[in-house]
C-alpha cells in the first residue's frame, strides 16, 4: 500500500508521543521514491534534513540514473506516522529534490496477507495425486472412522491450532470487529509458525454472543489439537473460555489471560533476582482487573505472592465497594489484606512491585518515588506505558514495558509459541495452573546469572532456547513424552 504524507512541520531529536519519549521505530518505515540532481552534495542533504527532523535513514538505493537526473529510494524509520509525514516534508524541502511515491513498508508486508498454506508433498503426476487424493485418501478416511484417534496421526490435527477471536478487544484498539481484527490473527499465526513450528489458522467470528462462539468452536474442534483464543474482551471472555474447557477435549488458552501472566511472572522472578527479594515478602499493586489482570493475579498468588492490592478504573478493589461483579468480588476477597479504600497512587506508597495492565500516563515519577527502596515497575499498556519509563528510571530498580524501543519487553510472543508446543507434543486435553507456573519459570531460566541485570530481565524472541525450553517444561507439567518417530502399529489399516 502506498501512502502520500502531507502533513508539514520540523522537530529535532526524538519525538514525544503521549508524554513518552520515542525513538525512531521500523513499525513506522516509509520508503520514499524521489529524485535528485547527479553530482553535488543533495544526497549528504537529504540524509541530513531527515536526520534534523529526528528520523532515521536505514537504506539509500539509487534505482536509475542519468546524465543529470539520479532516481533514489530512501528508507528511514519514523517514531508514528504524522512524524513519517514530517520526515517526507524535510526532503520535499531540500532544494533540487522532486518526491515521488511514498511507501508505508509496515503496509505493503501486509499486501495479500502474511501466510499461506503450502503442500507438505509434490504433486508431479497421477500417481502422487491418486495416493493424496482420490481414491487412495478414501483408505485413510476408513481408518478414521474406524479408529478416530487416528486423526492426530494422520492429519494436520496434530500440529494445528485455531486463532480464535471476536475482533472485540484487539490490542489497544478495543472493539474493531473480525475484519479488522484479521492482520493480528494473521501475524500471530505467523509467530506460531516461525518459533514453534505449529500451522496456525485464523478463525475471525463475526459475532461477539458467547454462546454463539462457544457452539462455533466446538463445531470446528475436530479439526485441530488446540485453541488460542485471542482478544476477546472481558468479562466475555471468561465465561467463553471456561465452557470450551469443560466441553473440548483439547487445550483451550487465552493468550491474553495466561500468556500475559506467565510472562509477567518469569520476568518478575528475574526482577526480584535482581533486587535480592523474594516473592513472597514483596508488596504488589496490579492495576487492571481485565482479562491480563485476573490472570496475572491469579498466577502471581500460585507462584507465593501473598500481599496484593488491585485496582480498576474506579480505584483499588475491596470487599466494601458497590457494584462489584462476581471476577471483581473474587479479586476482593483474596487481595488487599490490609483492607486499604483509596485510590491507586496511594496504594503505591511503600509498595515494592508496581504491575500495569490498564491504561496510559496514569501515574507519574513522583508517584513512582513513594515506593520501596529497590522497587519494580512493569508499565505494560501499549503503545502508552502508565508511567513515563524514564521517569520510572528515576526512582525505580528495574523497569519493563510491553514496548520494543525501551530494555525490558514483556511480550507475549516469549510465551504463547512454546507452550502450544509442548502440549501438541504432549498431546494434552487440557492447560493447567501447574503448566503455567512450569513455563515462568523456563521463560525466567532461559536469562542465566551471568546475563541477567536491571536492562535485561527477559531474553530476546529470537533466544535460541526461548521456545524450546517453555515447550519441554510445558510437555514434562503435562506428563507427555518428548515426540518419537512416527510408527504404525502391528494392526493399522495403512499396513
């Protein structure tokens, strides 16, 4: 997709988005199409006047070039997209440059979608195309039907997950409908693909009526060994995924319940690491009591935490508030022992771990300063962190964010690929507090003594062991076996 920018304007250094500093990002990558006199210092220019207006020139590739004409593509990075526009201007303003087409990069990955499916076998002539389709699959269909435990072996079932969402809660985007939804699903079964070899397909619902997604995916269970369910907002989203686990036969995990939970607690055990504390000592305060929040809670209080008070848009969470629902009335009863009424910055005082699952710039440096000595800030609204991170730095220990252009990223991607893979090989009919808990403190293991520090609580996605270590201690929790070769028995139809 090309896009023309043209919003002018000049700003040097980094530009602020939303009290947040922000760096010059890929997410925001604009190749730009344009042409320059031959000779002379017009290329020195550009990368200058983009440099001035706090962009980033990542690639200059001349395309053609003349006499006295040279036509150029430029690629920089931008920190959002009204920043990408001021960037096309600063060239646009160089003097001899005539602007061409302008290209969002982030745009033309998504042209056509991010995935397709590809056969696992040539079909190079009638023999291949007998045994892969008709008549030779009707045998195989048999064995089905005869055994159809069979379908693990001898379909995709066994390696393939469904990405099931209602486009209800898509990022931080809130209710965008299916369509909408469509390019995370797509990027997410991508992820799948890429870190744990598991063929994910995205099943965006055009309803939001729980029993209606309760009957639509049980309808297409069959056909897969696992459920993600994603982005699907609260208090919805509770009750869908408690139904399909006690009706499926398969795994059924809300990536942004538990996946968000357990890679907060393995970078919360690195943070305490790091601080010397131990976790069942410190003073929590969580804000957020969504889908991420209750899970994050609920985890934190299995893996020993025993102090935590939460709070929600209408303050922290106690047994005497009105109106609470039945999530938030189980969040009263097993937090905020000390019975404490006010308001989330008071909460703060004298806390040593600070959670943020909620909303932006809600909290300030100040705020931060009331905490303990040595204290923990994980800020992890997206794209806007509840708290500034470098005014986190000021006063706290160790910060993290859900952002890519800050130390410390809290991502689910860390967490989701691997877990799916070690119940697909464990082959799995459920997911488990224990499992959970095993794959925190894989994800945590991964970042050894010798690496660990303030900046660097969780490993990068692309960590060689990220994935396979979440997996193998997921497959132990789950009482699975590590995957052998594929074998028929004495008996099978396909002999």
């Amino acid at each position: 997709m090309d896009a023309t920018y043209g919003t002018s304007g000049r700003r040097c250094g980094r530009e602020k988005i939303a009290g947040v500093t922000a760096l010059p990002s890929v997410s925001y990558s604009i190749t730009v199409r344009l042409e320059v006199p031959a000779g002379g210092s017009t290329v020195s220019k550009l990368t200058t006047a983009v440099e001035q207006a706090g962009g980033l020139v990542t690639a200059l590739d001349v395309t053609a070039s003349g006499h006295e004409r040279l036509r150029i593509d430029v690629t920089c990075a931008a920190a959002d997209t009204e920043h990408a526009g001021r960037l096309v201007e600063a060239m646009r303003a160089v003097p001899g440059v005539e602007i061409g087409r302008v290209s969002d990069r982030t745009f033309l990955m998504h042209l056509g979608g991010k995935i397709s499916m590809e056969a696992k076998h040539p079909i190079r002539n009638r023999d291949d195309l007998s045994m892969i389709y008709t008549p030779g699959v009707a045998r195989v269909c048999l064995a089905i039907a005869a055994n159809p435990d069979d379908a693990r072996r001898l379909t995709i079932k066994r390696n393939s997950v469904a990405v099931v969402t209602d486009g209800s809660a898509v990022l931080g985007l809130g209710n965008i409908g299916p369509k909408a939804a469509l390019p995370v699903m797509e990027g997410k079964a991508a992820l799948f693909k890429r870190f744990a070899g598991i063929d994910a397909w995205p099943l965006c619902l055009d309803t939001q009526d729980p029993d209606a997604i309760v009957q639509i995916v049980k309808a297409i269970a069959p056909g897969f060994a696992g459920i993600n369910l994603e982005d699907i907002s609260a208090p919805r989203c509770f009750e869908i995924e408690a139904r399909l686990r006690e009706e499926l036969d398969i795994p059924v995990f809300h990536d942004d319940q538990h996946g968000t939970a357990i890679v907060v607690l393995a970078a919360l055990f690195n943070a305490l690491r790091v601080v010397g504390k131990d976790i069942s000592e410190v003073r929590i305060v969580l804000s957020g009591a969504g889908a991420a929040g209750t899970a994050i809670l609920k985890l934190l209080i299995a893996a020993g935490v025993k102090d935590t008070i939460v709070a929600d848009v209408a303050g922290v969470i106690h047994l005497e508030r009105d109106g609470l629902s039945p999530e938030l009335r189980w969040i009263a009863e097993n937090t905020n022992i000390a019975k404490y009424s006010g308001d989330l910055k008071g909460a703060l005082n004298g806390a040593d771990v600070f959670i943020g699952v909620s909303a932006p710039n809600i909290l300030t440096g100040d705020d931060i300063a009331t905490m303990n000595e040595n204290s923990i800030v994980f800020a992890l609204a997206n794209p806007d962190p509840e708290v500034d991170p470098a005014a986190a730095h000021e006063h706290a220990a160790v910060v993290a964010t859900g952002r890519s252009d800050f130390p410390n990223q809290i991502n689910n991607v860390l967490v989701f690929p691997g877990v799916f893979r070690g119940l697909l090989d464990a082959q799995s009919s459920k997911v488990s507090i224990e499992m959970e808990l095993a794959a925190a403190k894989a994800l945590a293991g991964v970042v050894t003594d010798d690496e660990l520090n303030a900046d660097y609580i969780v490993p990068s996605v692309f960590h060689p062991e990220v994935h396979t270590m979440v997996a193998h201690a997921v497959r132990d929790a789950a009482g699975g076996k590590a995957p052998a070769a594929e074998q028929f028995p004495d008996d099978s139809p396909a002999l």
